[in-house]
C-alpha cells in the first residue's frame, strides 16, 4: 500500500533543568494506508511524544520539535500554518487517549461533542450532524443512541466513553486514527472488547491506525507493522509476524521473553534487567548497552545505525553489522 505518512530524522526535544532530553532522537518511519502499526516500548521511550510531534500538541516550552520532517500526504506537516493543521487535526488526521474522562468535556452532552467536528470540519447542518452522530454511535456499538445523544460524560461507563471518543475520532472518516494507550485504563474484559471494535471500524473504513502500546498482546492482536522504540530510538521495525518469529534486537527479544505483571497499571510491566538509561545524557553509544547481554566494545562507543537486515525488517544492533560481527 502506499504511504500514508513518513516521519523523516524527526527530533523533539524537552528542556527540563537537568538539561536538554532528546525524546525523539532521529526517528524515521512510515504509515502506510489502511496498515495498523503498532509502537511499542516502555515508558518514556518516546512513543507519544512521536504521536503528539504528528498533531503538533507538543507543549512548548519546554518542548519543540527541532528537526526532521512529518510527511502526511506529500505534505511536511511541520511547515503548515497553525489554522491549516488544525484544519487537519480532528479531520484527516485523529486522536483517542488512554482516558476517555479527560478528553470529553463533562459539561457538554454527547450528542453536543460528537456533532462539534461535522459542524466545524464538514459544515453540516445541525440537522444533519445530529442523524450523523446517531449512526456513529450506533457504529461504535452502543445501544438507544439517542438516549446516549443526550447524555452527559458522567452517565456512561469508562468502556461507553471510549467507544464515543472513537465515534468523535471517526465521525470526519480519518485516514489515520491515533490512539495512545486506548485501552491501558480499562479492564479487561472491556479492553477485548475495545479492541474487537477498532479491528472492525479498520476494516470497514479502511483507516490507518498509529497505536501506542507497552502490551504485546495488544500488538499481536492489532498490528500489521511493529515499530520498537528505546531511548528516543526506532531500535527495531518489522511486520508483525516476522517480529514476534525473527526478534533482532536483544530488546525486543527481551520483551517477547519478559512476563508482563497481571493486573499492574504502569507502564514497566518487562523484567529485562537494569534500567532505561538517563535521558539527559545519551551518549554516543547504543543506550542500551548498560543491560545488553551481548554488549561490545563497539556498542559503548557508537551509536548502532537502524539498516535493513532482513526483508522489511530493520534493526539497530551492532551485532547484524560487519564492524560488530568482527568483534
Ligand atoms: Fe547489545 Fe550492542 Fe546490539 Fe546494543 S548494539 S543491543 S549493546 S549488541
Ligand atoms: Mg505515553
């Protein structure tokens, strides 16, 4: 298929007062149409920020995005005006967070904050927007939506008010959706059931997905496409089945070896030992060398390039490259 969007040497950087954090340092890939492509790491590796450098939600100051580009349909979205990406924003391209509560406004009803973007991005009509948003709910499989039309945030269930972020995400037919931790807040049960229903919207309307995740079971169930972040860092890209047969990097090994903790909410759910290194100070080396069981004299002294080592899967490890292999 072809490319949706490319994130090209993208760099956001955050000033905090122990110095500058690079939380995405030199990040490229792409989005093809249709695909579901699942980021996956820990905490802080950088998954968001990727996603909010794409909306330009970045808080600034203390962050910015200081370099790169985000190509979205020929276009660097990095050089539209703030009227022409938010234009995009909500239309083309939209958003779903892991806590649907703090995403809706409590004190607007449903029917109110699904028919705000036809009004405002399709210029319907208030009639028009109201049996729009109608089906929408109905879509997104909740029954009496005209009970629910009228309804505040507080009346629904935690699984209910996602379903209607996704109506709201949906309700301008984006040609992509992102969605942080959609289902991170939600049990279990209703996770399942969260997931069933994007896999269906996907296929009926044939929307690209970026989803950020830390589980693996979310990826082996959505995902098309893998990307592996670590430290600001694409460490590993594959399609999903390759990923979870061929591993390359000795992360993401780790992580299909590691043994998430049931029913713990944080993010740091693999056992891999050590730590994820101090943002403030990445060095010129692979930054995660400090917990590699194969680490190299070269892995401390030069940052590992992300090259293809197998078909459509790239790795960045020293031990796929020649200087690493003479080591
Ligand atoms: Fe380990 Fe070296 Fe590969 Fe980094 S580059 S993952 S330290 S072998
Ligand atoms: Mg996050």
């Amino acid at each position: 298929a072809k490319e949706l969007v490319e994130f090209r040497n993208l760099e956001t950087h955050f000033k905090t007062s122990a110095g500058t954090v690079k939380a995405v340092n030199d990040v490229s890939f792409s989005i093809r149409e249709g695909e579901t492509l699942c980021v996956v790491g820990e905490s802080g590796c950088g998954k968001s920020v990727t996603a909010m450098s794409l909306m330009q939600l970045i808080e600034s100051p203390p962050g910015k995005i200081v370099g790169g580009e985000i190509i979205f349909e020929g276009k660097d979205l990095l050089k539209l005006s703030k009227k022409d990406m938010s234009r995009l924003r909500g239309n083309e391209i939209a958003m779903i967070f892991q806590e649907p509560m703090s995403s809706l406004n409590p004190v607007f009803t449903i029917g109110k904050q699904i028919t705000e973007p036809l009004l405002y991005h399709l210029g319907m009509t208030q009639k028009e927007a109201k049996a729009r948003a109608i089906e929408l709910i109905t879509m997104v499989g909740i029954p009496r939506p005209e009970k629910i039309y009228d309804s505040y945030p507080h009346e629904l269930s935690g699984g209910m008010r996602q379903r209607i972020m996704i109506a709201i995400a949906l309700s301008c037919n984006p040609k992509l959706l992102i969605a942080d931790e959609p289902t991170t807040a939600l049990d279990v049960t209703i996770q399942a059931q969260i997931l069933d229903l994007m896999r269906d919207i996907k296929g009926k309307m044939n929307t690209a997905i970026m989803m950020i995740t830390h589980d693996l079971g979310v990826v082996a169930e959505m995902a098309d496409f893998v990307v592996v972040m670590y430290a600001g860092k694409v460490i590993e890209e594959a399609p999903v089945l390759e990923l979870f047969k061929n591993p390359q990097h000795p992360y993401t090994q780790g992580l299909l070896k590691a043994k998430p903790v049931i029913n713990q909410r944080q993010e740091r759910l693999y056992s891999i030992p050590g730590q994820v290194p101090n943002p403030v100070d990445l060095g010129d080396n692979c930054h995660f060398h400090d917990r590699c069981e194969f680490c190299m004299e070269i892995c401390k002294a030069k940052t590992p390039p992300l090259r293809t080592h197998a078909d459509g899967h790239k790795t960045a490890c020293w031990l796929y490259e020649e200087e690493g292999k003479a080591q």
